[in-house]
DNA sequence: GTCTATATTGTGATAGAC
DNA sequence: GTCTATCACAATATAGAC
C-alpha cells in the first residue's frame, strides 16, 4: 500500500495523529497538521468539521492501541510466567514503535478525564475475569500473593513509564545518549520480565 | 503564615502553580491565573515580562519537587532494603499531596526536552554513586545482580505511574470511585516496596 | 503597584470560486 | 473535492491613568 494510493481522510488522519501525538491537544495547530498532510486549513474543516472532532477521531485509535490487552494475553492457557514474558515483550514492542503514546494518552486523559468514559466500553476490559486467573494462580501455589490491580498496575507502570519520562531519565542516568537510551528500552523487554517473575515467585519452602 | 500576608508576587506564582499543572502550558490561560489569584492580566505581566517567563518560575520547582532525591536517601548508613522502604515511603507521600505533579513534568518535558538540560544542574543528582552503592550492595550478595539504573527507573515508576495513569487506572479497576483509588495509593506505600523487596531478595541458597 | 483600555497577533472556522 | 481569501474571536502583551 503506498502513500499516494491512500485517500484524502486517510492522509489527514496520519497528519492528525502525528501532530497530535506531538503537540497535544492544545499545542497541535490546524495549520500544522495541513502543512504535515500537504494540503490546506479549509480541507481538514471539510472532512472534519471541527479540531476537537478531528482530534476525537484520531483519539480513539490512539486510546485503544495504549490500552493493553492484558486480558487476551493473561488468559491463554500457557503458564503463568510465560504469560507475563508475552505480554511485556508484545507490549514493550508496541511502545517501541509508538513511543510518544504513554505521554500523550496520560495527558489528555488527565486533562480531559471524562474521555476515558466514553471511550471505554469500546475496549472490552473486564479485570473480574482477570483478577480470578491470579487469584487461581495464587491458590495455586505458583505465585505470591498479590491484590491483582497491583499486579496489573505494576506491570503497566514498568513498561510504559520509561516511555512517558524519557527525556528525564534520559537526561538524569544516560548522559542525554539516544542510542543508549534505545538499548536501554530494548532490553527492558526481558529485564522487566524478570524483575516481576522475581517479585512474584513464592519463598522456597525449605 | 497566613495567605494575605502573602506578598503579590508569591500569590501570583501559588496562582500560576495551580493553573499550569491543572491544564500545562498550552492550555493554560493568563486570565485564568489572574483570577485565581485574584487580580488582573496587566499585572501577572508587570511582574512576569511574559507567560513563558512566569511559567520558567513555577516549573523549575516543581521539577526539583518532581526529581526524587534517591541519593540522599540511599546514600545514608541503613540496611539497603529499610533505605528502599523510606524512599517510597516518602517519594509516594509527596506525590499524594501533589498529584498532578508527574503528568504535568512528564507532558512538558516531552513536548521541550531542552528544559530539562537547563534545569538540571541545579539538582545535583549523581548516578555513579548511586550506581556503587547499588553495585556494593550486589557484591555483598544483599540484593540480586541488577543494573543500577534499571533498579531506579523501576522504582520511579512502580511510584509515579499510578499518579500519571490515575483516570486510566482509576476507570479500568475501581469503577471509578475516588474514594476506592485514593485508598489503593496510601496503600502502595508498603506495595511497591514488598514488590521490589522481593524482587531483590536474593535465591535461597540451599 | 494596580487598574482599565487597547493594540496586536494567532487560530479555528467559513464563504465562495473553480 | 480542493483551493484562496477572509471572518470572528481569543489570548498575549502593552500604554497610560491613577
């Protein structure tokens, strides 16, 4: 599928995201976005009516792609730990490839928390499901005890929060080196796989 | 000290601080600041030349708040993992008072990277003796082999995220009931450092 | 120092030709 | 469908009275 051979909603929508994912809502300009599709203002209005329509547009993909889908990987019939290592590496990968995601969603949620309502249903979480394959798992003997909202918490706040502060921890541990940082990020793919593999295998019963 | 001691100029930053983590640069406006602060738009701009310069006041303390200060703390004479307990312990408090903190340091420093060389100087963090102290700590077979800076990122995030994540979090696990979240961060205090403690603990020798 | 006006620029949105 | 030109208003910033 090559650029040109997509429509004009389709080129403006690629446009949208990028800017967006860049600026923000409020940072983002109409002008930019025209400019970054190849075409003028008056064009987005005509396919878009609006900025906050055109922005909602791009939002919802955008929310869904962020959101993990922890349950489909969780719920396999795999062993538990090797769950958890195919969800990070998916996970992390995606990140890899979207890496202004995290910060961008984090944002505009928290400015505009009443889209996370909205948006939502369309997801189709259901952490009851979830919290009873750990729970099952933890009865098990197979992993510690754990509330699984931590659980979920801990492992999205391992993957995705290196993304969201990386120009902070860039800076502060890695001598603003890019290359680095980008290794750095790669491998978190196992280490974050480990460190919570750690965390939860049960004491050894002596 | 009471709030009408306060002289403009400190009332205005208080004003400024209030509305820019509400709503980031961007979004911010200068009549919001002047009505929260109880004046007009002419005199933030007599005291502050411009919105930029008003919001270089308020970000660079809120930077240096938003900056853990794992050296200090893991420098001191204590058993590695009660140093462990006392950083989240007090990292997770402040946060708890300011909330908005990371999304807001987060979104800015990705939407202008450069600010982050500007004001970091200023903070004194220094990662090869966080690093040794690590390292002497993993020699002594206190706490399993671990890249030093994977071990901070990890608990940066393991604290933070939750604080930047709230509206996601908060929708997709509590039903979004304010009460049932707030209870869920008091509670991490002790969560993330049993979570990171066992991840460390070292493999019983048998 | 603090205010009321006002200047000036930026930006989302529309009108209308082609 | 796509463009140029323009409107209408919002927002930063300044002038000048008090």
């Amino acid at each position: 599928m090559d650029e040109n051979e997509k429509n004009t909603e389709e080129i403006i929508l690629d446009a949208a995201k990028k800017v967006f994912l860049r600026r923000g809502f409020d940072g983002a300009r109409m002008q930019e976005i025209a400019d970054e599709a190849g075409i003028n203002k008056a064009l987005l209005h005509y396919y878009f009516r609006s900025k906050e329509k055109l922005f909602d547009a791009i939002f919802i993909t955008a929310f869904s792609q962020f959101l993990p889908h922890v349950s489909e990987t969780l719920l396999s019939d795999k062993p538990f730990f090797e769950k958890i290592q195919i969800f990070v590496e998916h996970y992390v990968q995606m990140l890899l490839e979207n890496p202004h995601l995290p910060v961008f969603i984090l944002n505009e949620l928290s400015r505009n928390p009443e889209r996370v309502v909205n948006f939502f249903k369309l997801a189709g979480v259901s952490p009851e499901v979830l919290g009873k394959e750990i729970q099952k798992n933890v009865k098990a003997g197979i992993i510690r005890p754990i509330d699984p909202r931590s659980l979920v918490v801990n492992l999205i706040s391992l993957c995705a929060f290196p993304f969201a502060g990386k120009p902070l921890i860039k800076a502060a541990l890695f001598d603003n080196n890019e290359e680095l940082y980008q290794q750095f990020l790669i491998k978190r793919k196992t280490e974050v796989t480990i460190f919570i593999t750690n965390a939860l295998k049960p004491e050894k019963t002596l």
